[in-house]
C-alpha cells in the first residue's frame, strides 16, 4: 500500500498516510484529492476543490498574457519632408496608442542626402514628442539607427484630461 503525504484544505499537514485513508478523506469532505509534489519521497498530495482550482489557474494565466500584451511597442514612421496634414494624423495615432498603454516606436526614415542632415529628423521628434507631452514622454533621447533615426514614446503614469473635454453638467 502505497503512502503520500498529506496536506488538508486548509493548508494544515495532516501527515504521512495510506493513500485509500486520504482518498476517503476528500470523498468525506466532497474535495478531490490532487498530487502538488509528485517528485517528494513520499509524494505531496492535497484536498481541495480541483474544479475551483483550475478555474482560479486559468484566470491567472489569462491576466498575466493581459499584461503582457499591453507591453506591446507599436511603430509609426515620419518622413523629414513629412506635410502639416501628414504630421497631424501621425500624430493622433501616437496619441491613441499612448492612450492605450502602449509604447511608441517613432522613427523618422531619411533617403539619400537626407541622411546629412539629421538636425531635420531631430526636429520632427522634439516636435512630436511637445504635441504628446500631455499622453506621453520620450524614454530617451533620439539616435540614429543606420537610415532611420528612433525615439521611443512611453505613455504617462497618469495622463492629463484634455482642456477641450466637455465638463459635465448637472440638471436639477
């Protein structure tokens, strides 16, 4: 007869016993009894409710790739000859990215002799980074990445309301 060490649902040890005592144990208690520590001498058993347990399993599983997935870095890419409309539209998608959490990726690509001139790109990311100032900051500084120059954007802890929001009115 083979024995386990036992741990009831309260998290108290019961002891070394046989395996068919523990077994009426949990039928008792309405519990499943569940090996926790199969590689112990003897194996680590436990009663509890292995419906709840699951259940309680995958709700961690599933915050955690939650989580993880709002981590995500998202990627916008500006040209140095980028216009006013083009600049605006960009822009807003940052915004909205930032507002959902996400890291931003901005990259300004530079073809040909644009490349001698980096100042320009600079200029567009310090832009960028004033127009979002109020959802988000830059990480670090601009640096330039063989063609392109990358700056990344990190939403704020708690980001400010916007000035242009309708404030709500009470009617008596």
């Amino acid at each position: 007869m083979r024995q386990i060490r036992l741990i009831d649902d309260e998290g108290n040890q019961v002891g070394i016993i046989d395996t068919r005592d523990a077994l009426r144990m949990a039928e008792e208690k309405g519990l499943d009894l569940v090996m926790v520590g199969p590689t112990a001498v003897p194996p680590v058993c436990k009663l509890l409710d292995y419906g709840k347990f699951r259940f309680e399993e995958q709700q961690n599983e599933k915050e955690n790739r939650r989580r993880a997935r709002s981590q995500e870095v998202k990627s916008i890419k500006f040209r140095v000859k980028i216009d006013e409309n083009d600049f605006k539209t960009k822009t807003n998608h940052v915004r909205r990215f930032l507002g959902e959490g996400h890291k931003v990726k901005v990259t300004i690509m530079f073809r040909g002799r644009e490349r001698t001139h980096p100042e320009l790109g600079e200029r567009i990311l310090q832009r960028v980074a004033e127009v979002l100032a109020d959802v988000g900051q830059p990480e670090s500084a601009p640096s330039m990445m063989g063609m392109d120059m990358n700056m990344i954007m990190v939403p704020l802890k708690t980001p400010a309301k916007k000035a242009d929001e309708p404030k709500s009115v009470e009617t008596a």
